[in-house]
C-alpha cells in the first residue's frame, strides 16, 4: 500500500464501518479494561473463569463473524500489520535454532501471539474516529486507578521487597513500579490530546487535572526510565505548541515542575541523579544494566542472524555474564540478541511505520475545520511511540502489550474516515493547527 493510496483506502472502509457491528468495539474496550484493571484480583471468583481470555475469545468470533457476514476482509493491512506478522513468522521460523526450543514455543504461544492477535484487531476495528476518541478516552480514565494506587502506596509506604520502591496496581502490566511508569508516559500523550482537543471548559480542567495525576504518579514510582521518558514528552509537546495558541501550557508545566521539586522525598533527585553519574547509585542497579547491555551487545554480535531464540535472553545472558536470572532491560537489544539483525531491523521498522502513520492523519488533517479532535489525537498517539523509543532502551517489554497497543492504534489511523466533517465545529479551530 503506498501513501497515496491511504485516502482513497480510508473513504472505502469507513463506509464499510458504517455497517459494522459494535459488538467488537465493544469487546475490544472490555478486553483492556481486564488486561488493565484486572478485576479478577480484587473479586477472585472471577479468576478461575479465565475472563481475559474469554474476551479476547469473543472479541475475535465477533470481529470475525462481522467482517465475514459482509464478505469483507477480517484484518486490515496497512504496511506496519506486513511488518509485524513478518517479525512474527520470523520468530516461528527461528524456533528449530533457538538454545531452547521449548521455551522459545512457549513464549510465542502463551505471550507474543496474545500481543499480535491484539494488535491486529487494534489496527482493523478501531476504524471510526469515534471509536478512536472512545479507546483514547477509555486508556486516559483506566489510568485513574492506576495513578491513585501508585500515589497512595508512596504516601502509605506500601514498598516492594528492600523498602525502596512502591508496589505498582494488582495486574500484571503494573505491578512493578517501572511498568506502571511505562503505562502512565504512554497514555499521558493521549490525555494531552484529549484536553487539547475538549471544547468546553469542564472538559479541558478534568483532562488537565488527569495530566497532572498522571504525572505526580510517574514522579511516585522513582523510576529513572520514567523520569526520562516524561522529559522526552514534554520537549515533544514545547516544539509542537511552538506556534499554537496552546504554547504558555508547557512553560507553565515546567515551572510548576520546579517548583514541585522541592517536594519530592530527598532520595528521589539522588536516583534520578544517577542517570548521569551511574557509580553513584548505591543500590548498584545502574551498574548492573550497564554491563548487561555490553555483555547483549556481545552476544548480539556472536549470533547475528537467528539470534538465539525468542525468549532465551535471560539463558544467553547467564552463559556470557554469570548466573543472574534478569532479562535485558532494553527492547532493541532483546530483539537483537533474541531474533538477530533481522529481528531488530523488523522491529525498527514496526516503530517507524507506527509514527509514520500518525504523520499521515497529521498532514490528512491538518488546518481543516472540523479534524481538530483527529489531529490532537494522532498527534499524541505519534508522542507516544516517540516517548516509547526512548523507554524502550530500559525496559524488558519487547513482547508485551505496552508498545503494541499504542502501535495498533497508530496503524488504524490509516483507514479512519476524514473526508467530513461535524457541521457544529467553528472555523475558528482552523487556526489552532
């Protein structure tokens, strides 16, 4: 599919979605609030009924049962889904010269599959810009919960074992502190978009105070990858409000920042402190990293193009540098030591065509009446992937949901519909661009 195609592929399938049954929409919202909330942790009569699975379960015969009955294709495929499933089929095909074979099949069938599945149904059912605004919306107020647990466990002392850092929200994707920190930088340019975007008053305060709970929960964990990831979001949004009406919100931003600073508990700065000067960080964490990414560095090279098979990193690893058991805290050096080259070099390119297709709306939208709520969204869908290129050099995530669903929204912009418009929007958004 080429750039010029995009239009014309748009304007088919939003009419074909006008069509389109609600219930995989439906479903898909159910299935993240599961994956997020995890409510089977706070009632445990649900656990045993395995209702993730359950919904994605219904999520695919529904979205499947709908295309066909139209006799429309199930998936979309736009260039970024061709590289994903290349980057999938290369993981299958290096599973006979994986260092363990067993694992590597298990990580692909109980892990990597569930994340693609989802990423593709992202990419073909999110096709209308309502249900954009409506998933943006849902990942902007499933953060509250998770931004008050992580405040609340800090000023309660609720920490991890060691004392040192709190216990992220009962569900997998943040529990740990650098998760929920990951989660929060990923859905914070998402609620930027939706208080920029708002048109009443009430709307824009509530969205700002969310931005303002989000970021005071990512300070809450102490994570440093956090700390730099919310760094990378705010020079993001100061040179692209440059020359909107919206530029004094990020000086203001930044001074509330430094004057909060002197708030946050004193080992907070000396943690961040050791981004830049690793041998003072007594808990020896930094260094660690640090040797780690040489010693996957050096074993990237020595099998540079199977890799040593999906899931095997934390095997490999102890075979070059003794007998930790940690993973590589780096997504580009897991695909790398893992997959080889061409595992690496898929997934860059997976990143570049996400943020090339938020680039597209961008252009597709820019300046017209009526498309301001579309182009703050993508605009913030394309902080999110640039936020996580940068989070992704400290965390071991490359086969979770976190990326994916940023990316699968950022591959169904390509077939959302902007060829009209509400006839209530006022010209004078036009300038706002």
């Amino acid at each position: 599919m080429t750039i010029n195609s995009v239009p014309a592929t748009a304007h088919a399938a939003a009419s074909d979605a006008e069509r389109e049954s609600n219930i995989p929409y439906y479903a898909l919202l159910l299935f993240t609030f599961i994956l997020l909330l995890a409510p089977q942790q706070i009632f445990p009569v649900l656990a045993p009924l395995r209702i993730a699975m359950l919904s994605i379960v219904l999520l695919v015969t529904a979205h499947a049962g709908s295309r066909l009955s139209r006799g429309a294709s199930i998936l979309f495929y736009p260039p970024g889904v061709i590289i994903a499933l290349t980057l999938t089929a290369w993981a299958v095909i290096t599973i006979p010269m994986s260092m363990w074979p067993g694992g590597s099949l298990a990580l692909l069938t109980e892990q990597y599959f569930k994340t693609i599945i989802v990423f593709l149904l992202l990419a073909s059912v999110i096709n209308t810009r309502e249900r954009l605004h409506g998933m943006c919306l849902a990942l902007a107020l499933m953060a509250i919960p998770l931004a008050i647990t992580a405040i609340r466990n800090l000023l309660s002392g609720v920490t991890m074992v060691g004392g040192e850092r709190i216990i992220g929200y009962d569900a997998p994707l943040a529990e740990n502190p650098n998760d929920m920190a990951l989660l929060m930088n990923l859905f914070l340019p998402l609620t930027i978009g939706l208080f920029l975007s708002a048109r009443s008053r009430m709307r824009k305060i509530a969205f700002g105070a969310l931005v303002a709970l989000m970021v005071t929960a990512i300070f809450a964990t102490f994570s440093r990858a956090g700390f730099l990831t919310l760094a990378i979001t705010f020079c993001c949004y100061f040179f692209l409000l440059r020359n909107r009406p919206e530029r004094y919100l990020a000086p203001i931003l930044l001074v509330v920042v430094i004057v909060a600073l002197p708030f946050l508990p004193g080992d907070y700065l000396g943690r961040i402190g050791t981004i830049t000067d690793i041998d003072s960080d007594v808990t020896n964490s930094a260094q660690i990293r640090l040797r780690d990414y040489i010693a996957a560095v050096n074993l990237a090279i020595d099998n540079p193009l199977t890799g040593t098979g999906i899931g095997t990193n934390m095997l490999a690893m102890n075979e070059a540098r003794g007998e930790t058991w940690t993973l590589i805290h780096n997504v580009y050096l897991t695909f790398a030591v893992e997959l080889g080259v061409p595992g690496v070099t898929l997934f860059i390119m997976l990143l570049i065509a996400s943020i090339r297709s938020t680039q597209s709306m961008l252009l597709r939208t820019k300046g017209k009446a009526g498309l301001f709520d579309l182009y703050c969204l993508a605009e913030g869908l394309k902080v999110s992937l640039i936020a996580f290129s940068v989070a992704a050099l400290f965390h071991p995530v490359a086969y979770h949901f976190y990326f994916y669903y940023i990316a699968g929204l950022a591959m169904a912009l390509t077939q959302i519909n902007v060829s009209t418009a509400p006839p209530q929007q006022s010209t004078a958004v036009r300038s706002r661009h």
